[in-house]
C-alpha cells in the first residue's frame, strides 16, 4: 500500500524578516521592552502574530533576533581616523549605527531591564554589544599610544579605561536614570578615560 507524502504547511516566507526585525528595533527605541508587545509588530508590518509566532515562538525570540540582525558596531571592523584619540572616540559615540546616537542609546535603554531578566537577551547584548565596543575603545587608545598621543608608560592602564564607557553606560541604564545622553559620554571621554591618560 503506498504511502502519500506528510504535507509540512506552506513554507515561511522570509521576506519580511528584515522589516519585521527593523519594527522590533523601533519598538524598543520607543519603549521598555516589558511593553513591547508582538502584537504591534504584526500590526505596524501588517503580518499576523500566527506569522510572527511560527518564526518566533516568543518575544523573547524575536528580540533576539532583531539585536542579533543589527551586528556589532561597524567601528570593530573599521575603526575611525580622525586624526586625534578625542576625535575618534567621539566618532564612536556618534556612529550612525542603529540610526545614529539617540536611536541607538534609546533601544539600549529598551533592552535595559530585559537584560536583568533573561540571560539569552544579556548574553547576546554582552557580546554583540558590549565587548566589541570595549574592543574598539581599548584599539583606539593603544592606536593613541603608538602615535605619541598618550604616554608610553600608561598604556597599562589602557584596558581599565577602555571599559569605562560601556560599564557607565549599563549602569546608568541599570539604575534606571533614564535614557543616556550624549553629554554623559563626552564627559566621560573628557573627564574620565583622557583626564587619566594625561591627554590634553
């Protein structure tokens, strides 16, 4: 007796992958992630939440496909040359990535307290995030001391420094002060990382 052949359902059409991710993205920009529903993504791309659940079983899914879908920082792969460690680390604070500084810092507060709460969500922040940004920070500044910029003698401060920014940046987040300005950050490049490697 022959067997017919299980039919599996209508493939998924990933098409919409990139403007669904993106919407998630924006979702966070716009608030918490407690209050970001899949309901709201279906309804800003106009899919139904049955299409989003089949690919993403849970928010939690989703959210970490779309951070995952943004990549890391360009300046990992790329780091800017602007002529000067002070002019560099600002080009990283406003790198268009993410749509720029305050889109950027906006969906970082968003995924703020997920973070706390999800170990997948902290773990991929952590390291598409975090520690490429730590990367570049600590290359920007070794690159400093090569060009004179900044004492040979304290380039073993340099690690401890390059995580400032980032560690900051969490914790003003985590503190729940609200969304991180711009200000914060060049205070910290001026007042903090280049006031203790002696740039002037």
């Amino acid at each position: 007796m022959e067997i017919s052949p299980r039919r599996t359902g209508r493939p998924y059409d990933h098409s919409s992958d990139d403007r669904i991710l993106a919407v998630t993205l924006d979702l966070l920009a716009e608030r918490d992630y407690e209050r970001v529903t899949l309901d709201e993504v279906a309804a800003r791309t106009g899919k139904a939440k049955t299409t989003l659940y089949r690919r993403w079983p849970t928010k939690e899914d989703l959210v970490l496909a779309a951070v995952r879908a943004a990549g890391r920082p360009p300046e990992a792969e790329r780091l800017p040359d602007l002529g000067s460690v002070r002019a560099d680390l600002l080009a990283v604070l406003d790198s268009p990535w993410l749509g720029g500084p305050d889109r950027r810092l906006a969906i970082f507060a968003g995924l703020s307290s997920a973070t706390r709460g999800s170990e997948r969500l902290a773990e991929v922040v952590r390291s598409e995030v975090t520690e490429p940004y730590v990367e570049v920070y600590r290359r920007l500044l070794l690159r400093a001391v090569d060009r004179g910029e900044i004492a040979a003698r304290l380039v073993a401060s340099v690690p401890v420094l390059a995580e400032v920014i980032p560690a900051m940046s969490t914790h003003h987040l985590a503190a729940g002060r609200g969304p991180v300005r711009r200000d914060f950050f060049v205070s910290l490049v001026d007042d903090v990382v280049l006031a203790a490697l002696q740039v002037r």
